[in-house]
C-alpha cells in the first residue's frame, strides 16, 4: 500500500483572471487614483479599474469582478462559476476543475464532488476522505485512522511510523510489521554499513500459504520463509538453502557456488558441482560427466534405456548395441576420418580418410569408392560407371550406353533404335516411323522426314532451300543467295513471289494481281479494272464510268477528271475562307484566319477583329463587349447583365438569380434553391428551402439539413445533433449522451462510464469506474466483471462461468452429446474436470484420479 500523503491537495482555485487591455480614455488627478474605462464592441468587452483601494470590472465575455476590501474575486463563469474570498479563505467553484467548495475559519476545507476523484480533504496533518481517487480511500492522522483504502491494490490498512500494513488479497491476503529504511551492503565484498530493517510477514496462501521474516535491527533472522504449499517448502537465503518435502522430496543448497541438490520424485536425481556430474536412475539409468574447457565441457555419457548407449569425445566414439550394432569413429573439423560400421539387414560399411568408400551387401549388392570413381550394381539388373571421363552401361531391358570422352556418343535400343554421336557438331539417325535424320556439318544444316507428311527435305541457316509435296499440297522455297523465291499451288489457289527486283504474282486471292517494280507498276482485275504507276503517279480506274488522275510534282501541276466523282478534294486556304449553308442559314467567313471573322445564323450574330469582338444572341436579346476574350467583357440584355475584369473581379445577374465574386476574400451566389455566401477565410454559409449551413472555420458551425435536424458545434467544448430519429450531446470532457429509435447511452466521466440499452436487441450495459464493476445483460444471457477482473461471472445458453482469482473457478459447457464441467481452487493446485462420465482429479498438478 501506498505510504500516507504529507500534505493534502488543494485544486478548488479559479485561474487567475486576465489584466484588462490597455485604456483607449483615462482620466485622473492622481496618478494613483484612476478611472480607466477602455471600451470595444468586439465581441461585447468593458472594463473600470479605480485604485487605492482597489476596484475592478470587467464585462464580457466572460463576467470577471474584484475589490480589494477584503479581497473578494466574482467572475460568474469566468472559467468556471465563481466566488473568491482571500481573508480567511471561501472559495466556491461549481465546476472549476470539477465542482468546487473551500472554506477555513467558517471550517470545512474543501469539498470536490469530482477533482479526482470525489472529495473532501483537510490539512495539518489530518483528514482526506474520497470515494474512487485510487480506488476509494479514507486517512486521517493524529485522530488515528492512517489510510484505508478499500480496493487500492488490493483492499486496504496501513498505520505508519514505520509499522503495521493489512491488507486481505494483496498478493494473497498478506499481514505486516515493518520497521524504517536501511542500507546493506554485500558481505562477500567485505564492506557493509550500519542499517536498520525489519520486514515481517504472514501471507496465508501467497504463493503458497505463508510466513517470512528478514534482518538485522537486533539481529540474527537474516531472510527466512516458511511456506507449507502441500506439504512444506523452506527457505533461508545468504548461504542459500531450499527444501522442499511433500510429494516428492526435494533438496538444494549453494555456498556460492559448490552448488547440490538431490531429489526423489520419480524416482531419484543428482547434482553436484565443480566437476560436474549428474545421476538419474528410475528407468531407465543414465549417467553423466563433464570435466572440461573453461567454456565448453569436456562430456562422457552412458546410459541403459533400450539397450545401451555410450558417447565419449573429443571428437566422438559412439557404440550402440540391441539390435543392431552401431559404432562409429569420428574426427572432423577437417582432419576427417570416419569410420563406421553397421549390421542393419545386413551390413553396411562406410570408410574414409578420404580414400573413401562405401558398401551395402544384402540384396542388391552395390559397391563403391569415389573421386577417382568407379561404381557396380546388381540393381535390377546390372549397372557400371567409371571415370576418367566417364562411361556408362545398364542392360535390364532395354539395353542403354554412354560415352563421353573428346566426344560424346550413345546407343539405344529402346523402341527402336537410335544413335548419337556429337563432336560440336550433329549427327543423329532414327528408324522410330520411319526414317528421321538430322545433319549439321559445319551448320550447313539440314533435315529429312520420309513418312511425316509424305517427304520433307529442308536446309536453313540460311541457304534457306525448303520443299514439302502433301504439306498443304506442294510448298517450293528458295534462297539462291538470298535473291529468295517462293511458290505454293492450293494455298488460295497459286501465289508466286520473288524478290530482287520485286515479281508477285497471285490468282483468287485477290482476284488477279499482277505487281511488278522498280519503281512501281500494279494491275488489278477486282471490280472492274485498276491501274496504277508511281514515277510522278498515274491512276487510271474504270468502276463505274472512269477517274483519272495525273500529277507532276517537279512542274507543280495537278490534274484531276472524273465523270461520276469517286473522291472530292477540299483546300481551305489559310487567308481567306467561306462556308454557306443553305438549309440552315449558317454563314461564315474569315480573312488572315484568327485576326478576323464574321459569323451568323438566324439565332445569333458573332463579329471579331482582335483582340475585340461582338456577340449578338437574336433570341434572348443580349449584347456583348469583349477585349481580349475571356478577361474582360460586359454584356446586358431584358433577362440578365454580365461583366468581369478577371482575374480579380466577375458578376452575373439575373431577375431570380445572381453569382458575384471578388479574388480572394469575398463570393455570393443565388438563385430560388440556394444561396451562398463565402467571407474568406472567416465565414461560409449555405441556405436552401429545406436546410442552412453556417461556419466559422474553428470557432463554431452549425447545419440544419431538415425542418427535423440540426446540429451546432462551439469546438472544442460543446457539441448537439437532432435527428428525426436520433439525438447526440457532448459536453467535453465529462458528459457524452446519445439515443436513436433502438439504443442508447450515457457517459458522465469519470465516476459512471458508458451506460447502454439497445432496446431492439434487448440488451443493457453500464460500468462504474470501467473495470471496478461492469455488467452486460442481453435476453439470454449476463457478464458481469469486477475488481479488475479477479472476479467475473458469465452466464449464456450452454455455457456457465463463475471464478473469483486466485481462489475459485467454476465453469460448466453444455452441447448436444456432450457435458463438460471443471472446477479448480487455488490457481488449480486442486482441480476436477469432468467430460461426460469420465472424471479426472489433480492435486498439486499430479493427477490422482482417473476414471
């Protein structure tokens, strides 16, 4: 528990009010007697200040008074409420950081109802009683009673002078008599300084039951315990020593540090130090011993568990017997040698240093050696490999052969026949359906199939000759240094192609063509004739009824006929151009094109010669000016009236309607659904039939979105919100309320936190103090949680829960086919856990019944 306050403090105490502004007006005789009487119309402000004997005003916002006639300080709501006197002390708050109350000779010497948390206190050394300032508590001093708490981790009691704590569940329930401060000093260093201590205890179940005593004052105890966890635990310290004997004995002790301990659970161990060694015996025996390096022991095992086992190193010896025999020789670390030797069924063999070899006998015999390599086999049925430079040979069918050596060769016979042979270049012959070869010498390449779409032959890389006769019917290529050719007979029906000095030639692909160079000459039979020569183009067509065309590019000359016209070429000179239409009316014309233009239609006239221009609009009646288009401009007609002088200034109005802005400070705009009005950067707001806006950016805003909303925010202390079916209401930071059609809540900070009905879902909720008590209830079910929580009870459909740490736990689980319930005391040194009919009981975490 915590050790008592010295003094008790006092926040009932308004803050300080501020100096009034300097006077704008003053009068006065005496420089120390004045009137001062600043005013301002910003927000609302006056003050009068007359001295000599002090008098002071000060109006708005918010309310501030002071005399000095005995001092009194007035300031309704000035932060927050009021009421000060000095001369023997009354101070009345009503909110000031929270609620308020002090006085001195009328007595009471605050109350706060709140300030953390709760209140009442009074000083020269007495008093304090609060109701949840961590957590609960009650001190008085001379008139006895030095704290009680209550719940202050954990439950309460302490009386001073350095004596006396109780606590009951402060780990767990605890008892003590203590005495004042010391020093110790570690004896083993040989210095150590007078001190005076004393702790006594009785716990009576920490860990587990209790009693402890410590040292020096009168002397001897010097740390002692005594702990009866079932059954007897021990404990002195300095020379260190630890018994413990129910179930099953055990034994230690230190001497810093030629360490022992012994043991007998199951059933037997053994320690001792500096050698080392370690015994254990209850099947099956082991035994262990390290006298080594100073930081890595040297080790020597034995051991009995089935049946047998030795190690011994450096670097390793390893025997094993039953069945069967391992024993192996190591060294690494590299000066390898290995050894080992193995009867598995049945025999194996491994050797090195590093004339490597391995051996397996029992079917199927391999044998080895390796490096220089050489390998056998009977693996079914035979295998061989040498080395220097490999070879290799299988037979079991069907039989394989490798050689690779200067060159690479193989042998197959694995359906049906192959041969290989490779010496950076190719060769290679198939019999497989029927007949395949490949050539390479050189990369002259080649390739023949027989039987694969009957006969292909081709030679690439690129001498490019190519034939095929069935792939699809016929295909001929040719390189002939690459003066290339290509012909094909049902691919669409005949296509001849060569190129050096450009040939082609094609039937039904498109219906004749004929196209020969240099430089250029075509000939087409497609609906109905074409031809064409490209030296200074020449076109000639005949569908339907001829065009012709002839150019001379040197001469500048351009000839163009038709009869029924197939193209129509339209040149739109850059200085002058007209376009009439006749069924619309439309006209227009323009000189040195953008400097000039004149436009018009029945519904508009446009004239422009830069930078002015005209607009007419014959429907509405509204003229228009424009220089410089579009920065500034003025236009007015019976309906409407425009003028801006961008970038700073624009407007528009109409007979329902208008839009102003002047950059960057000032926008309005109208019209019947909505107007606008913006003041930057201190105002905005936005009015409709149906809803208005408005906002002071960080001070305020408020919106109304409905006849049945609104909501207003005075940021950061105040904020409401008003739906047709829901309400909010925050005053920061002690209370927060909400409510809609199905639920709501209440938060009033920081006695009573986050009470909750949802009346649609039929479940209710509220704590105090958060985690000191909390309760949830729902139509099926309850939780409730306490004391941080040690305590909590949980009750659902086929689940039951109630455990109060470290004491008790219940719990209970109910399903189709199955029931389960477990119950444990004392952190589960004694536990019960049932599944249906089978039962299971542990004491101390040993289990003692089974069924």
């Amino acid at each position: 528990m915590a050790e008592s306050e010295k003094a008790v403090a006092a926040p009932i105490q308004a803050p300080t009010a501020p100096p009034a502004p300097t006077s704008a007006r003053r009068s006065s005789t005496d420089a120390s007697d004045f009137t001062d009487r600043p005013q301002r119309s910003w927000p609302l402000y006056y003050h009068r200040k007359v001295t000599q004997t002090k008098e002071q005003y000060v109006f708005g916002p918010l309310w501030f008074y002071e005399t000095d006639r005995e001092n009194v300080t007035n300031y309704p709501i000035w932060p927050l409420l009021g009421t000060e006197r000095k001369g023997d002390r009354a101070t009345v708050d009503f909110l000031w950081p929270f609620t308020g109350y002090q006085k001195q000779n009328g007595e009471l010497k605050q109350l706060d109802l709140v300030w953390p948390f709760t209140g009442y206190a009074e000083d020269a050394l007495g008093s304090r009683y609060s109701l949840a300032r961590p957590f609960t508590e009650v001190k008085t001093t001379n008139g006895k009673i030095s704290t009680f708490s209550l719940l202050w981790p954990f439950t309460g009691y302490q009386h001073t002078e350095h004596g006396t704590d109780l606590d009951v569940i402060w780990p767990f329930f605890a008892f003590r008599d203590k005495t004042a401060p010391a020093f110790r000093f570690d004896p083993k260093s040989g210095t150590s300084s007078a001190s005076e201590r004393y702790e006594r205890y009785r716990h009576v179940l920490w860990p587990l039951i209790g009693w402890r005593e410590a040292g020096t004052v009168g002397e001897p105890p010097d740390e002692r315990s005594l702990c009866l966890v079932p059954f007897y635990c021990g404990i002195d310290d300095a020379g260190s020593t630890f018994r413990f004997v129910g179930p099953t004995i055990f034994w230690s002790s230190d001497e810093t540090d030629k360490s022992r301990w012994s043991a007998v659970f199951p059933f037997y161990a053994q320690r001792t130090a500096p050698g080392k060694r370690f015994i254990y015996a209850f099947p099956s025996y082991l035994d262990y011993v390290a006298e080594g390096s100073e930081l890595e022991p040297a080790a020597n095992l034995q051991a009995l568990f089935p049946f047998y086992f030795r190690t011994t190193t450096p670097e390793r010896n390893l025997h094993y017997y039953f069945p069967t025999v391992w024993l192996d020789w190591s060294t690494y670390q590299d000066g390898t040698s290995v050894h080992t030797t193995s009867y598995l069924p049945f025999y194996f063999n491994r050797e090195d240093s590093l004339g490597a070899n391995e051996t397996f006998a029992f079917p199927s015999a391999i044998w080895g050696t390796a490096n220089g390599s050489s390998y056998s086999g009977v693996i079914p049925f035979y295998f061989d490999r040498k080395s220097d430079a490999d070879q290799m040979r299988y037979v079991f069918p069907s039989y394989w052969r490798r050689e690779t050596g200067p060159s690479y060769r193989t042998t197959k016979l694995i359906p049906f026949y192959t041969t290989t042979f490779e010496n950076g270049e190719n060769y290679r012959s198939i019999l497989w359906p029927f007949y395949y070869h490949r050539d390479n010498p050189g990369k002259d390449t080649s390739y023949t199939s027989v039987l694969w779409p009957i006969y292909i032959a081709k030679k690439e890389e690129d001498r490019t000759e190519t034939t095929s006769v069935l792939w699809p019917f016929y295909i001929d290529r040719a390189n002939k240094a690459q003066r290339t050719a290509y012909r094909s007979v049902l691919w669409p029906f005949y296509i001849q192609s060569t190129e050096g000095d450009t040939e082609e030639k094609a039937l039904f692909g498109r219906l004749y063509y004929d196209y020969k160079s240099p430089e250029k000459k075509e000939w087409d039979l497609l609906p109905f004739c074409s031809i064409r020569e490209d030296g200074e183009r020449r076109d000639m067509t005949l569908w339907p009824l001829l065009a012709r065309r002839h150019e001379d590019k040197t001469q500048g000359k351009t000839e163009w006929q038709s009869v029924v016209p197939l193209w129509i070429f339209t040149k739109i000179p850059p200085l002058y151009y007209s376009d009439y239409d006749e069924a619309t009316g439309h006209r227009y014309r323009t000189v040195l094109w953008p400097l000039t233009a004149f436009e018009e239609d029945p519904a508009r006239e446009k004239v422009r010669v830069w930078p002015y221009s005209y607009e007419y609009d014959r429907v509405a009646n509204f003229r228009s000016h424009h220089l410089f288009w579009p920065l500034f401009s003025a236009g007015s007609g019976p309906e409407e009236s425009t003028g801006r002088f961008l970038p700073l200034f624009a407007y528009t109005r109409g007979p329902d309607f208008g839009n102003t802005f002047v950059l960057p400070f000032y926008w309005n705009s109208w019209d019947p659904e909505n107007r606008d009005r913006v003041i930057f950067p201190f105002y905005w707001s936005h009015v409709t039939p149906e809803s208005t806006r408005h906002t002071l950016p960080l001070v305020s805003w408020s919106s109304s979105p409905s006849r049945d909303a609104s909501s207003f925010t005075l940021f950061p202390l105040l904020h409401t919100d008003r739906q047709r079916d829901r309400e909010r209401f925050l005053l920061f930071p002690l209370v927060w309320k909400s409510s809609d059609r199905n639920r709501s809540s209440f938060t009033l900070l920081p006695l009573f936190f986050n009470s909750s009905q949802d009346r649609e879902a039929q479940t209710s909720e509220y704590s105090v103090l958060w985690w000191l008590y909390r309760h949830e209830e729902a139509p099926a079910s309850t939780k409730t949680i306490g004391l941080f929580g040690l305590y909590r009870n949980e009750d659902h459909p086929g689940y039951y829960l109630n455990r109060f740490r470290p004491f008790f736990e219940y719990e209970k689980t109910t399903a189709p086919g199955r029931e389960e319930t477990f119950f444990s005391m004392l952190l589960e040194l004694y536990r019960l856990r049932r599944v249906n009919d089978k039962v299971e009981i542990r004491l101390f975490f040993i289990p003692i019944y089974r069924n």
